[in-house]
C-alpha cells in the first residue's frame, strides 16, 4: 500500500490504550505500510470507568460523536462493546468497518447469569457482524463459533508477542523460583490459585504484575497467608517494563478458571510472551491455551489433574504440582525454537495487512 492514497483508520477500543498491546501492535503493523492509525480509547473521550451498563451507553455516545468529526476511511471496532457507534458512523459516512474480536464478548465471567444483558449483546452482534466489511479474532476456537452463531468468516490474528525479548538467563542454584502472573487481576484469572499453592512450594516466590478489579482484595487475601513474604504486587507496568520482567521468570502461570466460553476459548497475549522469552508455562486445561503447550511441550497443563486432588484446594494443589514438574526439568532455549516458529508476528501481521488491502 505503500506509494498509494493514505488510509486513515479510526480504531476504537474501551480501554484507555495504555496497556493494550494487541490494540497497539496492530496500529504500529498498519503504519508500517502506509495507514495513518488514529487510536480512540477510554480516556480520549474523558469516560469514567463505572460498573455498569451508564459507561457502555456514555462511551458509545461519545464515539460516536468523535467518529463523525474524525477524517477517515475505516472504523475499526475492537470487541461488541464499540462496535455500535463504529457501525452507525461507517453507514451515516459510508466507511469501512472492520470488527476485531478479543474475545466472547457476551461470554465474559461477568455476564455470567445475566441472560438478559447477555442477550442484548448477542442481538447487537447478530445484527451488526454479518454487516461489517472485515471480521477478526484472536484464534480459531472463537471463529469457529462466530461461525456456527452467526454465519460469519473471520480471520485468525493470535495475540503474538511483536516484541523483542531477551531469552531467560540461567538461574543460580538454590536461589528462590519466581512464578510470574502476568494479565488482569480480574474474576476467574487463578491468582487466589496461584498465592495458595506457594503452600506447597517453599523454594518460589509469586510476583503479580497487572491491575484489575480484584487487585486489592488478591492483595488482602495474600497478607492473610503466613507466606505472604513471597508475594510481591507491582501493580500495571508499561509494556518495555513488562519485557524486562517477563524473562526473569523461572515458570509463567496462565490460568483461567472455565467461567463461561470467552474464558474457554481464550489465548492469552502472555502465551506468546512467554514463547518469546524461553519461559515454561502451567496452564489451564482449555482447548486453545493447553493446545499451544501440548503442542509444543512448553510447559505443563494442570487442569486435568484436579480430580485427583481432594479438597476445596483442588486447583491450587494441582497447580503446586504442575510448577514442580517444570521445575524439575531442564529447560533450554532449543525446547521453544519450534514454538516460536509458529507463534511469529510477521505471519500473523500479514493476515492483518490483507484484511486492508481486501477491504
């Protein structure tokens, strides 16, 4: 595309864009080849966070009063919840709208036994997918299913590290394992999992670095623990912080309890961060997380082990167990050479170019 018409992009997400990496590395893909990205987030239209359906409703009103004074060619909508203002100013402006799915929107924990909100969500997708010019999301699962709901195709961008990181150094013998969480600190993300197995595990210290709405309570919960010495809260880094970090760990954690299909159906960013960096993983035992370390032998799956393990603390037992056995293994940076083959941005950033270049 480069030498011809610049294409101006209007990409709306809900956030406030700092930490979103997929939103940003998409956005850098698209100004390598001559787009002129315009990123439109929480805080560019001065939302407050509320719980409630009051910041869906504010937030789209101001889009789309944003949308119809912005120059641009294409709206782009990340995820159902921007997707109602971006489709009303591509038709009143005759736009392009492409539509990036980060997940299931209608089946996020939250939603979780609100039918009728769920339903709302649903109806405006059905509504509004099959109308959009471009249609992604971040792995197969979740286009499968758009699929078989809606009867939509969308292409599959996984969410893949684009960053350069430094390959895990060699640990000293006999100095304390760090377990790395890395992501929200949100409902069903196993962080309460992870601050309990420490229980088991006397030689690891867990460091949490991400905000969320449960940060303070996870915060609570570990100083009620006698080891609560061994974990550490950075709270949200930047993304060059976060890749300083991320290399430093002994065993990454991705875990995810089954809370409705957004949840089973995800592929974490930190998957491919932990690709990147020569870092093994313990994962949950849903389809596209443990299909990546299966796949590839990266790590270990422990959710399949819980009906082993008696008691309430099932799953932190299970996942003590899981980090024992990475541990117990010598890992070389050969054992992620044919993970990283595969999980390589330049391919999935070609998948993304195309959907301008076809549009």
């Amino acid at each position: 595309m480069k030498g011809e018409k610049k294409i101006r992009i209007a990409m709306a997400v809900t956030n406030d864009l700092v930490t979103d990496r997929r939103v940003m590395r998409h956005a850098e893909a698209l100004r390598e080849v001559g787009c002129e990205v315009i990123l439109i987030g929480r805080k560019e239209l001065a939302v407050r966070m509320k719980k409630s359906w009051e910041f869906y409703v504010e937030y789209n009103v101001r889009l789309l009063w944003r949308l119809l004074r912005t120059r641009c060619d294409v709206v782009w909508a990340n995820d159902t919840d921007t997707l109602l203002a971006c489709y009303i100013a591509s038709r009143l402006k005759r736009l392009k709208l492409v539509m990036d799915a980060h997940e299931l929107f209608p089946e996020v924990p939250e939603l979780v036994g609100r039918e009728r909100v769920k339903r709302v969500w649903e109806t405006l997708e059905r509504r509004l997918m099959p109308k959009c010019d471009g249609l992604l999301t971040v792995c197969q699962s979740i286009a499968d299913y758009y699929r078989q709901k809606y009867g939509v195709e969308m292409s599959v961008v996984r969410n893949i590290s684009s960053e350069k990181l430094k390959v895990k150094s060699e640990k000293c013998a006999g100095t304390m394992k760090m377990l790395l969480y890395q992501g929200c600190v949100n409902k069903g993300r196993g962080v309460d999992w992870a601050i309990d197995a420490l229980e088991w595990l006397e030689d690891c210290r867990l460091v949490v670095a991400g905000g969320g709405d449960l940060l303070e309570e996870m915060k609570e919960y570990a100083k009620s623990k006698p080891w609560s010495d061994r974990v550490e809260f950075l709270g949200r880094l930047m993304p060059e912080e976060l890749n300083k970090l991320t290399p430093q760990a002994s065993v990454g954690l991705v875990m995810l309890e089954d809370m409705g299909l957004s949840y089973h159906f995800a592929l974490p960013n930190r998957i491919g961060d932990f690709v990147a960096a020569g870092v093994p993983m313990v994962v949950s035992d849903l389809p596209e997380m443990a299909g990546v370390v299966r796949k590839f032998g990266v790590g270990e799956v422990i959710e399949g082990e819980r009906s082993k393990v008696k008691g309430e603390r099932c799953e932190a037992k299970a996942l003590a167990e899981g980090v024992k056995r990475v541990l117990a293994r010598e890992w070389k940076e050969d054992d992620f050479a044919a993970a990283r083959a595969d999980m390589n941005w330049e391919k999935e950033k070609k998948k993304l170019i195309k959907i301008i270049e076809t549009i």
